[in-house]
C-alpha cells in the first residue's frame, strides 16, 4: 500500500478554515529515528523531507537541556532550527 502524507502549516484547529493562509505539502520521504519503540513510543520522532520549501517562519525547539535557576526552578534551554 501507498501511502501520500502532506504538511499542512499554519493551521491551529480542524476542520481547516479556508479563509486563514495556510500551506499544504507533500512529504515525499519519512525518516523514523533508529532506535525508534512502537510498544513504549521511546524516540517517536522522524524527519519529513518535502517535495517543496516552505514559507512558514522558522521555530524555535527545546533540546532537551536544562538549568536550575536561583529558586530551584529549571528552566528548559532551546536551540534555533534553521
């Protein structure tokens, strides 16, 4: 069976909104991570390679570092995208 996948960005609730921008992709190749666990989820992420750029603004995301700050809190440390 073949499956088509497609991003849809700028969307923030279903059903889509026509009058809101929003870009739709086709994802045309999925990585899964290696050590990828279906049974626990441990490392359920996977690279999308799209069929095009898109113009969506770059995202900051947390990488999984920490600090603790002066009243014990920790604070979450990210890493620019790009």
């Amino acid at each position: 069976m073949f499956v088509i996948f497609q991003v849809i960005s700028g969307v923030t609730e279903f059903p889509v909104n026509a009058s809101i921008p929003f870009e739709r992709i086709r994802v045309v190749d999925v990585v899964e991570h290696p050590d990828f666990n279906f049974q626990s989820r441990e490392y359920d992420f996977a690279l999308l390679h799209l069929e095009v750029e898109s113009n969506a603004d770059v995202i900051t995301l947390d990488d999984g570092s920490y600090i603790e700050d002066e009243t014990g809190v920790f604070r979450a440390i990210v890493s620019s995208i790009i």
